[in-house]
C-alpha cells in the first residue's frame, strides 16, 4: 500500500538530511554566479530525493534547485531545496535545511522542512495544522511591532537590484525590537510558525525556497502573503509572514506607510 505524501515526504527529507551530515565540512564547494554557491552535497541530496520521488510517486512534476526536473502527468508538483542554506553549510555553519513541498491543483497540501544539524523537523499537511518534532506549532501572540522580533533576507543579486530589501530593513529595524538574518527562507517561516520569530519577509526567491514553510506557517495560524497584501504567486515569491496579529502594521511599514 501507497504511504501518504506527508509520510513520504518526511521519510526522504530525513534520508537527504543525513546524507548532507556525513558531508558536513568536507563537500567541495563551487560557485554558480557571483555570490552564489553550490557544493558537492547539494548534488547529491538533489539526486538522493529526486531518485525517491520519481520512484515512489511517477507522474508527479518535480522541480529542484540544482535543476532536477520531470514534466509532470498530473496536477502534483514537488519543490525541492535539497540544501537551503548553502552558504551556511560551506562556512561550516550549522543552519541549513531540507526543504519538500508538494503542490495539487494549485494549492499546497504538504510542507516538510528538516534543520539536520539542529535535530528539528517541521511538517504540515493543508488542514491538519502543523508540527515540530511531532509536536503542535502555534505562532506567538504579540501584537505590537515594537516588541516584534523579526528576520529577514536579501537577495543574491542586491548589487544590482533595484528592490534589494536595504530600505525595508533599515526602516524595519528602527521600529522594531530586533531584526535577525540567518539565509534560510524555509527555516524562517517555520520559526514564524514555531513563534520564534514574529515575523519574516523577503523578496526575490524562488518557489522551492518557500512552498513548504509557507504552508508549515499557515497551519501554524500565521498569516503570509506577498508584499502587497495579496495572495503569494510561488513562480514569483515576495513573501510577508507573520503570526497575523502583526500583518497589516507590518505590511504598512514595508511600503513605507507607516
């Protein structure tokens, strides 16, 4: 018998996830443009759960970072990130995650998201709420930005982008109690869903960097859309997350309103 997605997607996610420590501070590391790096691991966690999706559910589209793809035959589609957080991982710092989504007709049904090093596995599926480590998420309560700790991220290309992010923070960071930037979308919306965070916003990133937080953070009760408010289009993600207390005030102070 078929195990279900949300079963599948977390047993890969914990196989890749090991794969990624035993290369931990050994993998080659090579550029794949200016700022932006690629290691031998990413490869080989790419390949790792590419392997097992295609296997274990055929006709599905997958499309991963490192460009692993297979035009699907249905309306499923998986993002992966088989490292989100490559930077991190080949500096040798211990942030970095997994990152599976599964989207059915348009609308996101599974998230797994799996930190190796940190021994934390989030995972959703759409209306059955959201866990860490098998235990309930829920977002935090605080409704005032000015007690309002944040993160963030900036985009690889910021040199030359005229939305690069500097002017939302910097207005931001002086509005609130702090704003932290650790370059792991998918872990930073599922720290919003933990209430960690009480918040989270980025521009520029790619579908597989958020499908599955995205969800993780609304089964958690957070709110996330685009930077305008509107619903998040996954081929173009802005993306604003927050425990929804927060939202509007948040929304406001990004565009400058506030």
């Amino acid at each position: 018998m078929s195990i279900s997605d949300l079963t599948l997607a977390l047993e890969i996610a914990l196989e890749a996830g090991e794969l990624l420590q035993s290369h931990f501070g050994k993998a080659a590391v090579h550029h794949k443009g200016d700022k932006n790096l690629v290691t031998d691991a990413d490869q080989a966690a790419e390949e790792l759960i590419f392997k097992r999706l295609t296997a274990a559910r055929p006709g599905d589209e997958v499309i991963a970072e490192e460009g692993s793809f297979v035009k699907g035959e249905n309306t499923r589609c998986w993002y992966v990130d088989p490292l989100d957080g490559t930077n991190n991982y080949a500096h040798g710092f211990w942030i970095f995650a997994v990152s599976l989504g599964l989207v059915l007709d348009g609308e996101l049904r599974v998230g797994v998201v799996h930190a190796p090093q940190l021994g934390q596995t989030f995972a959703a599926r759409r209306g059955f709420g959201a866990t860490l480590n098998g235990q309930p998420l829920r977002v935090s309560r605080t409704d005032k930005l000015s007690e309002a700790m944040l993160a963030t991220g900036f985009p690889y290309a910021r040199r030359t982008l005229k939305h690069n992010n500097l002017a939302e923070h910097d207005r931001v960071l002086m509005e609130v109690q702090d704003v932290r930037r650790v370059g792991v979308a998918s872990l930073d919306l599922c720290w919003t869903a933990a209430g960690r965070w009480d918040g989270y916003w980025e521009m520029s990133l790619m579908p597989w960097d958020v499908a599955a937080g995205i969800l993780i953070c609304r089964e958690a009760g957070g709110t996330v859309t685009n930077l305008a408010g509107e619903p998040v289009n996954l081929l173009q993600p802005d993306v604003v997350a927050t425990n929804g207390l927060l939202h509007q005030d948040l929304l406001a102070l990004l565009g400058g309103k506030k």
